[in-house]
C-alpha cells in the first residue's frame, strides 16, 4: 500500500509583488524537503511526476516556478524585464520562506535544480549557504562553451552572441518560435549567455559574488547527467562542479540502461524513478 501523499499548493510572493503557486507533493512523514528549481522555460507542472515520485520514498517536494513561465503572474516584454538577480535574490527566497511556513525547519533542507535551475540552485546557496543542507543537480551543468565537446562547441559562441541580440531586438526572447527555453526575458538571457562566453556567474547589482561563494560551499553535492544529452554533458558538469571546491561531490552518468528511459535532457521528467531512487541512495545526501 503507497503511502499517502498530500497534493497541495502554497502562494508565493516576491518584494516587487510578483506571485506564483508552489506545487507540492507532502507524505505524512517526510525525512527532508526538496525545493525544485526547474529547466529554462520549463514550467514547474512539468516535474509533477519526479516530485511525486520523491514523495513515495519520504521527501517533501516543493516545484519552484520561474519569473514568466506556468503560474507566474508575470510574462515577459518589452518593457517587462528581468534577470538573474530578481530570480536569486527575490523569487528563490519566496519560495524558501514557502516552504518554511509550511514545514518545520528542522527538517534537512536540499536545494536542487535541472539545467539552469541546477546553476542557480548553486548560486542562491553560494549567496545565502545557510538556506540548505545539501544541493541536488540533475542534467545540469554550466552553459560555458569552452567546457563542451566537438563538435558543438564549434557553434556556440555565434549562438550564444545572437540570442542576447535577438532578445535586445524584440525586447524578449521568442523561445517558443525559435525552439529554445519559453519567452524569456531579455536581461535574462543576456545573463545566461554572458555566463556561456565567460564560464563566471557575474550578475549585475548583486552585493556578492556567486564565483566566490561557490568556492566557500560545503554541503553535499549530489549531481547526475545523461549520456546523450548534448545540452548538459558530463564535462559541463565537471565545470560547474568544478566552482565548488569544498563539497562532498558525488556524480554519476546515466546511460538508458540506468535511467530506464531515454538518457536526454528531458526523458527522465517522466520516468524519473531511476534519478530518484539514485539520489536518496548517497548517503549524507541531505
């Protein structure tokens, strides 16, 4: 008999009054939670059957949504900006302050993410390393062209130059017509691609550095990458990785063997048993 699993929703505000509604999958007795950040353009209903398969085995999810994308009250445009500084420094914690109101915080924390969702899960922690007790990455890694195989980083410093022009020029980016992340806004994707040139996570008006707060983490660091997935391979995690020196890191690449699925960027969103029962079998974990 499966456990049972509370499904709920939980309203979460920003400072400058931008909302959005937490999913969230809560067994009767969870050993942790888990605040998801998702993928580029990818909206938080899309992790449903990963927080529910977490949940069966005792963690409290909680799907984190992105500025302009599913429940978000906002869309980006002309004239509707943002960046990474409003995602790390007031929608992330609105969702941790979420999550508090709603569990008790003694219960250990992880921070996790996919994709870029895995890159700012590392940021917030290097900004704030007492918001969580361990950091989960699932096909993440960081954009930086350089830390890409052949022959597909042969392309990607023209892409990642033309996107943020496109962005500029329409005043957002039309991801949904051109086939990459959602309609995103454009001082976002000038930080993103500003990361992919650079390989450093320099935001504009933050009083930290991300760079070197990574550097100064501790928590555990669970990661895991499939092996065809071009957007995230194992060496652009070993970069990502790479910024966090002090963590106890353990990192696996699932083959279709492992996941039990196809091993992409996106298959294991709806067979995720493989990625959840690797993740809660580390110990230290959280």
């Amino acid at each position: 008999m499966r456990p049972a699993i509370a499904e709920t929703e939980h309203e979460a505000t920003a400072a400058d009054g931008h909302a959005w509604r937490l999913l969230a999958r809560l067994p009767a007795a969870p050993t942790r939670t888990l605040l998801w950040l998702p993928a580029l353009g990818v909206a938080a209903r899309h992790y449903v059957a990963f927080a529910d398969a977490l949940a069966r085995r005792g963690v409290a999810v909680f799907l984190h949504e992105w500025r302009g994308n599913g429940s978000s009250d906002l869309r980006a445009g002309r004239g509707r900006d943002w960046g990474y500084r409003e995602l790390l420094e007031q929608d992330i914690p609105a969702s941790q302050a979420a999550v508090d109101r709603v569990l008790p915080r003694g219960l250990p924390r992880v921070l996790g993410g996919h994709s870029l969702g895995g890159q700012l899960a590392c940021c917030r922690l290097a900004l704030a390393p007492t918001c969580a007790d361990a950091l989960w990455l699932v096909a993440s890694g960081a954009p930086y062209w350089r830390a890409y195989p052949m022959p597909i980083k042969a392309g990607l410093p023209l892409a990642y130059r033309f996107l943020p022009w496109l962005a500029g020029v329409r005043g957002f980016l039309p991801g949904r017509r051109i086939g990459f992340g959602g309609n995103e806004a454009a001082r976002l994707i000038h930080d993103w691609a500003r990361t992919a040139l650079s390989g450093r996570y320099t935001v504009d008006g933050l009083a930290q550095d991300p760079e070197a707060g990574m550097a100064r983490l501790t928590q555990p660091v669970r990661a895991l990458v499939l092996s065809q997935d071009w957007m995230a391979p194992p060496s652009s995690l070993d970069f990502l990785l790479g910024k966090l020196p002090a963590t106890d890191v353990q990192a696996v690449c699932f083959d279709e063997r492992a996941a039990r699925t196809r091993a992409d960027h996106y298959a294991w969103m709806k067979a995720p048993d493989a990625v959840a029962d690797w993740l809660l079998a580390q110990d230290g974990s959280a």
